[in-house]
C-alpha cells in the first residue's frame, strides 16, 4: 500500500500545473496543401505542429487546416504511408488563402514513428537504431510468442523455446538485459528469469511492436542495457473515432484455432476502448528426420500445446489540451513445458495469471516555458504456477508498481527536450521444490534529461540518466551441495548415500542480502544529413546495469534450462565447496558506438547499421564441471536408460562477470520496382566473445533473407526466405548447429463490404519441411522449429 500511495502522490503533483495554464484565444490560421513529386494530392497524410503538439489530416485534395494557432514560425511534421518524413517550416498568418505547398518523396522503406520515447523516433531520422512492425506487416508475421513473431526483423533473433515461450534476442543480448514493455511500462512478467516462462503479452491485438536495438537505458533504465521491445495498443484511446478489427484463423501444424478483436469508439469527449484474444493449440507438428519411424506418418513435440485467452477494457476523457485514461487487462495462459515431463506420464504445464492497471495521460500547456507533460503509471499482479498431475510444484510471482513523468519544455535556443521522472518497485517471488532463486524486493528511482538540436544539417541528441536500484532479499539459502565431477569414484554405499541426503536437507544456511547500486548512463548521437535522398548517423553510450536478483542470488535447479544454477553472490572454494562469495558485485557496464548510413528517398531504400558494444563485467553462467541432483527424473526427450546413474542429475553452472565484446551489422534494402512489385533484403551477424577469448553461448547465427511482395487490384501475395548460417563459434559446453532455409508464402485476397474491408488469406511457413533447429534454443535437441504448416483465416477492419 506504502508504494501505491507514492504513485497517487506523484500523479497529484502533476494536477496544479494543469490549474495555472489558461488557454489563449488565437486569430491565425496555419494552412496548407501535401502532394507527391507528380504534384497528386495525398490524402490523409498526417500533419503535425511539433511545438504544439496538434495534430490533423489531410482531405481528399490534400488540404490541412490549423486554425487558433498564435502567430509565428512553427515546424511541421508531415508523414504518409510510402513516403519519407518531412521537417518543414510554416507561418501561421491570418486570412490565410491556400497556405504552402508540401511535397513528399516517395520512400521504399516504410517510416513508422516510435511511441516508445518521449523525443521523436523514426526508422530513417535517428541516431538510435530502430525497427517497427505494423499494419498488415505485424499481422502477417505475428505469432503465439512475442520472439517468434519479431525474428525477421533485422538483428533480432528468437530464443524459440518449443513455439510456448520464445523472447527476443537483440544483437546477441536477451534476458535481463532485453526489456520487454506495453505502452512504455514494463509488461512485469518473469520472462527474464528464465527461457520457459512466456512472455504475458499479444501481438495479435497490438497496434505496432517497436525494437529499440542498442542500449536504450536512457529511456528504460538499466534493466535496457541490450535494448527495447515496446508492444503498443489503444487500450488508453487517443480518439472517439469508431475504428477496429478482428481477426479468425485455424492452422494445420498444431491445430490452431485463433480468435482477437479489437475496437475504439467514443461519445462527445469520452473515448472507449476494447480488445480480446482467444487461442487454443495442440502439440505441434515436426518435419519427420529420416532416422524417425513414426506408424501414424508424423513426429510431434510433446507438451507444446497451449490455451490463452485476453480481455481489455479503457476509456478515456479528451480535452483541448490533452486527455487521460485508464485501462484493466485479464491475461491467462496454460501451455506445456516440453521436455519438463517427470519420470510418469504426467506432464508439466504453466498456469499464468496476470491482471494490468494502466494510467496514462498527457497535457499540453499554452505558457512560455513547458511544452507537455507525459504520464504513465502502472499496476501489475501476476502468477505463473507449474502445475504436475494437478498439483502445483512451483510458484512465481511478481507484483510491480511503476510511474513514469515526463515534462517536455518549448525550444530553447533551439534545443528541444525535457526531464524525465522514474520510479518502478517489484516484488517477485518463487516457492516450490524449482524455486531457484529466493523471494526479492526491487525498488528504482531515476532521472534522466534528453535534449536534442538542429545545426544545419546536423541533428545532436544528448541524454543522461541517473538511477538508485536497491535490491533486498531477507531470506537467501545456502545448502550444503552434493556437487560433484561424473569421473569421481564413490565408494559410499547406497545407505550411506541416503543418509548423506537427509543430512543435507538440515545443513541450510539462511541470510540476508540488501544490495545498492548506483548505474549511471550517458548518451550522444548525431544525424547529418548529406542531401535530400542520404543521412549518416553516429551514436555513442556508454550505460550500466544492476545485475538481477537471479543472477546474484539463484541456488537450486532450473528446469526450464537443464541446469543447477547459483548465482553471482556465492563462489567456489577450492574445498569444492559452494561460499559466500568475497568479490565485491560491480555493475555491468556497456560502452557502445553505432554507426547508421541511410538512402531515405526513391525506388531504392536501405539502412545499414554497425556497431560495436565492449561489455565489462558481463554476467554469464560459467560451466564448473560439476553436477548435482535435480530432484526430479526429467525426462527431456533423449533416450535415457533407466539404469542410468546420471539420469537425475544437472551440471551446476555458477555466475560470474568477465569483459565481453559483441559487434556485428544489421542491412536493410528496398526495392519498390514498380507500383506492384516490392522487394526486400536483409542481413545481420553478430559475433559475442569473452575479451580474453572464448565465444559466449548461445550466439545467434548470421542471417540472410528476402522478401516478395506483388499486388494486383484486389490481390496481394508474399514469399519470405531466409537463411540461417551454421553456428560452429561455440562456447565449450556447446555443440555446434547446421544451417538451414525456411520459406514462408501468403496470398490474401481483399472483399469490399461497405463500411468494413474484409480479407481472406491463406499462408504456409516452412514449405520445404526443412528440419530446423535454433542455435540460440535450451531445447535444440529436443525441439526443432514446427515443420510444414498452412494457415487459414479472415481479417475484416471498420
């Protein structure tokens, strides 16, 4: 209740700030007209006055309108689906007659803004690296797992972890150092933890998924060292306009069947807002190797299945000014664990539970001094239980509180940006016989200033975040661990060893930890715009991380990884016994430079990006050579003799830090051949190793891939291919991964029906059933990616 009442006590400050800006009465009127090279007018390009925060659309002749505007200079942002972003000046004047013709070049990479950041974003006009998935592009590609459906996005990869929980990986980097987000508050799930537990959002009602690549820290804070992924919605309603859709589909592969909608509507000043999911699947199907022999003719991953389901409700109160709102989300899902089925037939599944509060809202002033002020504040509750012939084995939980304040101020001697305020707690916490890691506290406080200008042709971007992060766990167990080398000699005899395990059940020390960290993170890029058609951009971070509560304090097994893990707070004597380590815990520290070449303009697009990231004290799991009983007979698919004296037991890996380097590149390149024929091509790699030497594991392999699309009238078909490279730069504990091609095709045929756009689709992924497996995967050998599938389904929009 304590940090409830700070996040009332910090949206009340906001409220007095609202009493004391009155609004002006304004005569003049800002005008215009937006067409393309050939001199057409473009409808329903969106115009926006960036110093005031106004926004409108163009008419079926192109013409814009703003009227009460004070007189003066104002930049316009002028965007439109197919076409490069426009930064232009304007003059509100009275009796304006026509206004200023605008003039947008056709763009072959389509440029989305990001809503992710309080400072403009776009693919094409940042220092930062950034990718959005949207529109009929986010609904072609969308997947049950929010990895799955973001991997051919340029230098994101998934962990695909058997199609039920698959995360993002950002440039080599994905668990506590990717953060996942809705709406710019953190999603507060325990997807972090561990590659098993799923991520507890949906693409399938999403507006757009945006990808901050690089270290967004600025933004997010430490928790972002790797980067972004920011799933947005309307749940809060910027609009009472009636607008939605809704979406049926059934697949071949696992048995699919997937329902979602989504719709806005509003009455006078009050918008509402809902949306919905519903998926059911079985086990999904694989290609059939040529060593399989199945009698029924198919080969499936068991205990793939899942059954999820959704609901979202929000409204909102609009004003001249701005507007605020408030939305509640129910989130369930049930879904296998493959390879967690114990010694019996009985499997084991996840049960999530999350409920969502949401308060977001936003306020633009008319003084001379502030510009807005942003606010977002959200309340999280969520439980994951495992569940195993009906009873729960293990319980995660988390319960997150978080506000985010960001005051904008109006250009001052050109520079335009603000400060931002941030405060997030989390207490998560896991019981049961897998319970790894000890119940925790977390509590954040930060603040960060962001500003940027334009010199000429130059675009700077500074930022600068502090943080207090303070980590408590009042409880933390130290057993006495059996670990031990496979090549040992035990000469104890059966009795004795099971007196050795009732002693070890009492020789459990207990403490407590109460950690303080102080990460600090800095930020500077720059945009130069070499001429209409190319920009050149370099940014330079340097960012730091509080390591996480699993990292430091996990000491059991993790079954979702096959491994005994203990964290960084503990050490290795060279008795071969585990203690409490005397190494002071540093932060994580990243110094990353990117550097972007862009071609904005024409037929021919493309964005090509490298970077370079040196980690120090990179947090990994370092193999001991040890192994120790799991506490259950798992049985991960592999055939396994009962006689087997290993079967019950995982190799122990402990966490430490060492220096790591990560650099790589990222290519994106479009094609508009003719009014119907687009091509696409992207590449990525990167290449992750220790300093002293040494790859890091689970590395994603490069990538090659294109993509087709042709559309005729009514008609519009896709074929996606892509190449992964064998993986053969492993760690030692790795095995290496051959390469494979998947290739994916859709053909969607569009049906008018008044006021709703109807269409039906038909799509395959993996049409050669190419037998793969993903290098980046803790169940590669057990859980290769689905083999041939064929979808069905119906998309209408109002």
């Amino acid at each position: 209740m304590m940090k409830l009442s700070r996040l009332a006590l910090g949206l009340s400050l906001l409220a007095p700030a609202s009493l004391f800006a009155s609004p002006l009465v304004l005569a003049q009127t800002l005008s215009g007209t937006v067409t393309n090279a050939a001199g057409k007018p473009l409808a329903n390009a969106t115009v926006e006055i960036e110093a005031l925060k106004r926004v409108t659309s163009t008419n079926e002749q192109g013409e814009f309108s703003f009227s009460d505007v004070k007189d003066g200079e104002y930049t316009l942002h002028i965007f439109a689906s197919g076409f490069a972003h426009l930064h232009e000046e304007a003059t509100a004047q009275s009796n304006s007659t026509g206004g200023t013709n605008f003039v947008l070049a056709r763009s072959a990479i389509e440029v989305i803004d990001v809503h992710a950041t309080p400072m403009h974003l776009s693919v094409m006009e940042s220092a930062t690296p950034v990718s959005v998935l949207s529109g009929e592009t986010l609904r072609r590609q969308q997947a049950a797992t929010l990895g799955d459906t973001l991997e051919k996005l340029p230098g994101v990869q998934s962990n695909f972890h058997g199609n039920v929980a698959s995360t993002p990986i950002i440039r080599g980097l994905s668990g506590p150092r990717v953060l996942i987000t809705q709406n710019g508050l953190d999603v507060s799930d325990v997807s972090r933890v561990g590659p098993d537990h799923a991520v507890a959002s949906e693409a399938s009602t999403a507006n757009q998924i945006e990808v901050l690549r690089g270290p967004a820290t600025l933004f997010f804070g430490s928790g972002a060292i790797g980067g972004v992924v920011n799933v947005v919605d309307q749940r809060v309603p910027t609009s009472t306009e009636t607008r939605g859709e809704f979406l049926l589909e059934t697949q071949t592969v696992n048995d699919q069947k997937l329902a979602s909608f989504n719709v806005t509507t509003g009455v006078d000043n009050i918008a509402f807002y809902a949306d919905g999911f519903y998926r059911d699947s079985n086990d999904y199907e694989t290609p059939m190797a040529p060593d399989i022999d199945e009698p029924d003719g198919e080969h499936v991953v068991e205990n793939s299945n899942e059954e999820s389901h959704g609901l979202t409700l929000g409204t909102s109160y609009l004003f001249d000014q701005g507007y605020v709102g408030v939305a509640v989300e129910r989130f369930e899902r049930e879904y296998g664990v493959p390879g967690h089925s114990h010694g019996d037939d009985s499997s084991v599944f996840a049960d999530l539970e999350q409920t969502k509060y949401q308060l977001l809202g936003e306020y633009n002033f008319t003084n001379d001094f502030l510009q807005s002020v942003h606010f977002r504040a959200g309340y999280t509750d969520y439980e994951h239980a495992e569940v195993e012939s009906g009873l729960v084995g293990t319980t995660f939980s988390n319960e997150t509180e978080e506000l985010r304040v960001e005051l904008l101020h109006k250009p001052m001697a050109g520079w335009r940006g603000g400060v931002s305020l941030h405060y997030k707690g989390a207490d998560v916490s896991a019981q049961g016989e897998e319970a790894f890691t000890p119940p925790s506290e977390m509590e954040m406080f930060a603040i960060a200033l962001m500003e940027e200008r334009h010199f000429g042709d130059f675009l700077v971007q500074l930022g600068a975040r502090a943080e207090r992060v303070t980590l408590d766990a009042s409880s933390v167990l130290l057993p006495e661990l059996d670990a031990h080398d496979h090549d040992e000699e035990h000469e104890e005899d059966e009795h004795d060893h099971e007196e050795h395990d009732h002693d070890e059940g009492e020789l459990v020390r207990q403490f407590a930890v109460d950690q303080e960290f102080t990460p600090i993170s800095l930020s500077a890029g720059v945009v130069y715009t070499i001429n209409e058609s190319y920009n050149v951009g370099v940014s330079l971070s340097r960012s730091e991380r509080a390591p996480s509560a699993s990292e430091l304090l996990s000491f059991g097994p993790h079954i979702g990884t096959r491994t005994y893990e203990i964290g960084a707070l503990f050490d290795l004597s060279e008795e071969g016994e585990f203690v409490l380590s005397q190494t002071p815990i540093d932060l994580e520290t990243a110094n990353n430079i990117d550097l972007t070449f862009r071609k904005t303009q024409g037929d021919v697009g493309f964005v090509f990006n490298a970077f370079y990231n040196q980690v120090d004290n990179y947090y990994f799991q370092e193999e001991t050579g040890l192994f120790a009983e799991s506490g259950h007979d798992h049985d991960h698919g592999e055939e396994e003799h009962s006689e087997d004296e290993h079967s019950d037991e995982l190799p122990v890996y402990l966490f430490g830090s060492a220096d790591a380097i990560l650099h790589g590149f990222e290519l994106q390149v479009a094609w508009q051949t003719t009014d119907n024929l687009k091509l696409d091509f992207f590449a990525d790699y990167v290449k992750a190793r220790l300093k002293d030497g040494g790859a890091l594991p689970r590395t994603s392999p490069m990538r090659v891939g294109t993509h087709v699309a042709y559309s005729l009238d009514n008609i519009r078909a896709d074929l996606d291919i892509t190449h992964f490279a064998k993986q053969d730069d492993i760690s030692t504990f790795e095995t290496e991964t051959d390469g494979y091609t998947l290739v994916d095709a859709s053909i969607t045929y569009d049906i008018p029906m008044g006021d709703i756009d109807l269409s039906v689709y038909l799509s395959g992924e993996n049409l050669t059933d190419e037998e793969a497996r993903v290098h980046t995967s803790f169940l590669k050998d057990i859980a290769p990616r689905p083999g041939r599938n064929f979808a069905f389904g119906v998309r209408g929009y109002f």
